[in-house]
C-alpha cells in the first residue's frame, strides 16, 4: 500500500460521483442549487473506473461512492460493476440520502458488487427534515432505508449530522429507530470545510472526521481532480494518460495536518 512524506498508509479512494443532488441541505448545497458544469467537464463512468484501477493496482483496497447524491446519477449500478470487475476492492460502499433508493434499485446495486451503504438522516421529525433539506419528505429516505435491508446491504448505517440545535429528544429517537430496525447509527458532529479548528471533541459522543494523524483517503472530485485533504484547497487533476504519476503527485502532496478548504463546497467533495 501506498504511504505519503507522513508515513501514513492510504488505502481508501472517495469518489464524488456527481456535484448535483435532489435535495438542498443548508450543510451542504446552496439553496438555489449550484451553476451546471458541462457534461465534457465531468468524469464518465469509465474514466471513474479507470482511476479506481490504478488505484487499486497501487494498493487502495476500500472505495466509496458519494456526491453530491450519487443515486441522481443513471445507471449508477454499472459503475458499481466496473469497479467490481478490476478486481482491487474489498468493498465497495456509497453515501446517499436514500429518498431514491427504490428496492430495484438496491437490489441491481448489490447485485453489480455494491458491499454495503450509509444513508444520511439528520432527523425523524418530519417538519424539521423538511427544513433541514430545504423540502425533503422523511419518508422518502425511511422508503429507501427498508429498500437497503431487503436488499441486503449490511451492515447498513445512518448518518445523522448533529447541530447545536439538534436536541437529545432527536438524538434519543434516532437510537431506538436504529436499534429496532437493525442500523448502526453515527452521529456526526456538524462541522465546516472553511476552518478545520471547528473539528473539536464535543461534549456529547459525536464521531468526527477522521484525525489527520489517522487519514488514509484520497478523494476524487467529479470533475476529475484529487484532493489530497479535505481540508486543503489544494487539488491535483488526473492525468488519463498518467493515472498513476497524478496518483503518486496527489499522496505526495498530502499535509501534515488540514486547515481549510475554501475552493470547493460539501457537495463537491463527499466528505
């Protein structure tokens, strides 16, 4: 497995598979969605699946699909696959907020190699989700958690993002939904992109991005650059006819430790 100047390992590609998605969580998405790039801009399936090759030939073992929502993405099943046939990965996940997960849909996802999924949740109070997603409908997201479990992508775990106004009584409520429905549930505290200083322990049991003294991922934007950090402006575009040099550039480039970015928004990078 590849190491950078930090003798970290890295082993865990993020793909953020599109910048688009269907709701517009104020966390994560302007409220008047985000200017449309054009197709040629962003990454095909097969150049996605190249990459993950590479990568995987370099000894990056573990791959996750994210966004934007990945589900808004046609045929995001066959991508899956392609990934699946290079042969590399261990598992294959994905992140989505699961209001367009439909049981055909989860059932080709496993059936093309998806491993398992995490879907996001802040809240079961449907009045607060509607809020939170500028219009989702809860219901939706509980529609396609069932569809998950039927398709057996276990384990199959809830991300729930917790602000300071997140009450314990939505916390509480979301445990026992988890425990009675067989899902793991990670809270996570709300953080910024813009001021790394933000990710502090907090005084209740949140997990948090992962330490930077820990952090063994590279992440590929959809439009074919990658981030050696998540908190960093810096960005590395993937040369196709030299995967591996912008691969060995990228983990080269990677900090000691994170600060900010300010170039791309949570929709842009997957977190």
């Amino acid at each position: 497995m590849p190491t950078d100047r930090y003798n970290r390992t890295i082993h865990y590609l993020r793909v953020s598979v599109t910048d688009k998605c269907n709701y517009r969580c104020t966390y994560c998405m302007p409220a008047e969605g985000i200017p449309l790039k054009p197709h040629k801009a962003m990454l095909r399936y097969e150049s996605i699946a190249l990459i993950a090759g590479v990568a995987g030939a370099l000894g990056f073992n573990q791959i996750r699909l994210t966004g934007g929502e990945p589900l808004v993405k046609k045929n995001i099943e066959s991508l899956v696959e392609m990934i699946r046939l290079t042969g590399k990965y261990r598992e294959i996940t994905m992140t989505t907020n699961g209001s367009l997960l439909t049981p055909e849909k989860a059932r080709h996802l496993k059936q093309n190699g998806l491993s398992r999924i995490n879907i996001s949740l802040d809240t079961l109070d449907p009045k607060r989700f509607a809020e939170i997603t500028r219009g989702g409908a809860v219901r939706d997201v509980l529609k396609g958690i069932d569809a998950a479990k039927s398709a057996e992508l276990d384990p199959v775990k809830i991300n729930m993002v917790v602000f300071a106004e997140t009450t314990e009584e939505e916390i509480s409520a979301m445990k026992s939904f988890c425990a009675n429905h067989g899902l793991v549930l990670q809270t996570i505290k709300h953080f910024s992109l813009y001021n790394r200083e933000h990710v502090l322990p907090a005084p209740r049991d949140f997990d948090r991005p992962l330490p930077c003294t820990r952090c063994n991922r590279l992440r590929l934007t959809a439009d074919g650059y990658l981030k050696p950090c998540l908190f960093s402006n810096q960005e590395i575009k993937v040369d196709l006819n030299n995967i591996e040099t912008s691969i060995s550039h990228a983990i080269a480039a990677r900090p000691e430790f994170g600060t900010a970015c300010v170039n791309r928004g949570m929709h842009q990078v997957g977190g």
